[in-house]
C-alpha cells in the first residue's frame, strides 16, 4: 500500500530533551516536507527536501533540523525542544513538489513539550 | 502577503443536502489548489487538485471550481452523507515550494 508513515504517532516529553520524529515514503517521492498545525494558525512548513541531500526551510524552521540521507526517509530532529514546539506534526510527499503534485501527508505526530 | 481564508470555521448540514464550502486567496498569481480532508487521528487525505490553467475538477460527489481572477475557489459536496463529516481544508501554491493552508470548515453532517 502507497502510503507515508510517521513515528510515533504520540510524544509526551520535557524541555530540552532531544528527540527525532521519522517519517517514510514508499512511493519513490523525491519531494518531501514537514508542517505543523496549531489552532488558529492552520499548517504552516517547516523544512521541505527536492530531493537527497537538498532540503531548504520553509516558514518556520527555527528550532528543527532535517535530513535526507536516503530518498524514502526524512527525519525531523528537535535538538532542544520547547513548549513552543508543542504541536501536531505532519510530514508530506510527492514526486516533484507541490507546483504540480498532489500531495500525500502522513498520519501526523502530536506532540507534547512539558 | 499571501494568504488562504476559509469562512465559515463550521458548518452543519441535514444529510441529503447539497452544499458549498468556500476558500479565498490573496494572489491571482498561483499554480495549483488543492482540497484535502482530514479526521481526526487519520492525518489529511487529497481530494482534487486544480492546476491554474484549469477551471474545474470532478470526482464522485464532490466538485471543484477555480476563479483566479476573483481569488476563489468553491468545494460543492452533493447528497452530503454522515460520512462526509470531516474538516475540509483548501491549500494553495504561490509558486514556491510549499502549500500555503487555510484554517478550514469544520463540516458535520447531521443524519
């Protein structure tokens, strides 16, 4: 089944711990990217990757590290994380970017900064 | 500043009806716009896709329109059912690499 992955799903942790969202494609997507959601503020991007080792940031991407070291895997790292960060995280995919791609989002990771 | 609005927050409906949710946007000046749905715990599923050269897309029930000069777009949902309950959000591409969001309409369909 075609789908993107996300884990976990649910992360309850404290300030300053670090901690590594992963996320993972099985459609050969060369384009992927993060988003948060708040209330009020609908999804806005965090960090998006063209393709291996290319990624560039998006709206909001102080605080997060990404990599792409392999096409099917984008990591999202949080080195230091604040309650700030607290939110619900969606990773996205698609094969060319989202000029001309429908795009395919995970299932999301709520997070939880104490 | 482009931006992506989407009135009203929610919207109830008896099942059976026809019925429009709207999206607007700052820029004539895009690529594509997309409808999503997204429930709860299941992340956001594509719906249709409009290219800016196109002025329509259909699939099944739902059918979606696109006036760039007005900034526009319309999501027509027809004999809604309970299982159409959901949050529909409209994203936009500006020509950067990214969706820009609308907040979305909350949508319960009432059996």
């Amino acid at each position: 089944e075609a789908q993107v992955t996300q884990n976990p799903r649910y992360l309850i942790t404290v300030t300053g711990k670090k901690l590594t969202v992963t996320c993972s494609q099985n459609m050969n997507h060369e384009y992927m990217s993060w988003y948060r959601q708040d209330p009020g503020l609908g999804l806005r991007q965090i960090y998006y990757s063209m393709n291996v080792e290319v990624t560039d940031k998006g709206d909001v991407p102080e605080g997060y590290k990404v990599s792409r070291k392999e096409k099917r895997n984008f990591p999202l790292i949080l080195e230091s994380p604040s309650p700030n960060q607290t939110s619900l995280y969606f990773c996205a995919s698609s094969f060319l970017g989202t000029r001309t791609d429908t795009q395919y989002f995970g299932p999301g990771t709520r997070l939880t900064v104490l | 500043k482009q931006e992506v609005t989407q009135i009203p927050a929610a919207l109830s409906v008896p099942e059976g009806e026809n019925l429009v949710l709207n999206c607007s946007f700052t820029d004539s000046a895009i690529y594509n716009l997309q409808w999503f749905r997204q429930d709860p715990g299941k992340g956001l599923t594509s719906l249709l896709l409009i290219q800016s050269s196109q002025r329509e897309q259909t699939s099944g029930r739902l059918n979606a329109s696109l006036d760039k000069s007005s900034g526009r777009s319309t999501l027509y949902i027809a004999a809604s059912q309970p299982g159409d309950s959901a949050t529909y959000l409209c994203a936009v591409n500006f020509g950067n690499e990214k969706l820009t969001f609308g907040t979305g309409t909350r949508l319960t369909i009432i059996p």
